[in-house]
C-alpha cells in the first residue's frame, strides 16, 4: 500500500493533468483523505471532477463538507460530479446544501445531477424514519 501511495502521489506532482486525474482515482480507491482534499483543489477540471466522483464512490463521508463547497464550482461537469459524489456519501446532512445550490444552478445537467441526489437522499431520509 505504501508503495502505490508513493507512486499516486508523484502522479499528483506532475504538470500532465491527465495523470493527476487518474491519480484522483486511485486516491479513492486508497482512501486517502489527504491526496483527494488535494486534488479536489486542482486547477484542472477534470481533475476536480474526478476527485469527487472518488471521495462519493469511496464512501468519504468526513469529507462531504469539502466536496459542498465544490457545489460553487466554475465548471459545470465539476458540480455535476460533486452531486453525484455527495448522492453516494448517503448523507442526508448536505440536503441543504444540494437545494441551496438548485435554487440558483442554470447548466441543466447539474440541475438533473442535483434533483437525483436530493431523491436518492430523502428516500433515505424517509427510510430511517
């Protein structure tokens, strides 16, 4: 596990974004909090992008607050992702977050990625009432 760490994290370091992004994969898949947090600050797109679909598939729930703050981002594939990412977190905590961010979100796709976390979530909700 060191070793793979070791060598994601070089990947993380490298001017090529495409190996940064896939390096954000391979941090989900790792669990590693530190590396995610850092590539969920890239200053490539898909990279951020690619950061969020991991911490969601990763089940990272402690790091939903960072990935709520992604709901601002720039890029619209960005806050898709985040709303996925946030959907599979299974935390109905970030509802807020999600309507918040619906009531001033333009890019229909986002909107589409929103409305099916916030479903996703309060059937959850609704399940452990």
């Amino acid at each position: 596990r060191d070793l793979a760490l070791e060598a994601v994290y070089k990947a993380l370091y490298s001017a090529d974004e495409r190996y940064r992004s896939i390096a954000a994969q391979l941090l989900g898949g790792l669990k590693d909090k530190k590396g995610l947090l850092k590539t969920l600050q890239d200053d490539d797109s898909r990279v951020r992008k690619n950061s969020a679909l991991a911490i969601g598939a990763a089940g990272l729930s402690d790091l939903a607050s960072a990935l709520t703050l992604k709901l601002n981002d720039p890029d619209w594939r960005v806050r898709a992702a985040v709303a996925e990412g946030l959907k599979r977190l299974k935390n109905p905590d970030v509802i807020g977050s999600l309507q918040a961010r619906h009531r001033v979100e333009s890019h229909p796709v986002v909107l589409g990625s929103i409305e099916h976390a916030l479903l996703s979530l309060s059937k959850l909700l609704n399940q452990s009432n």
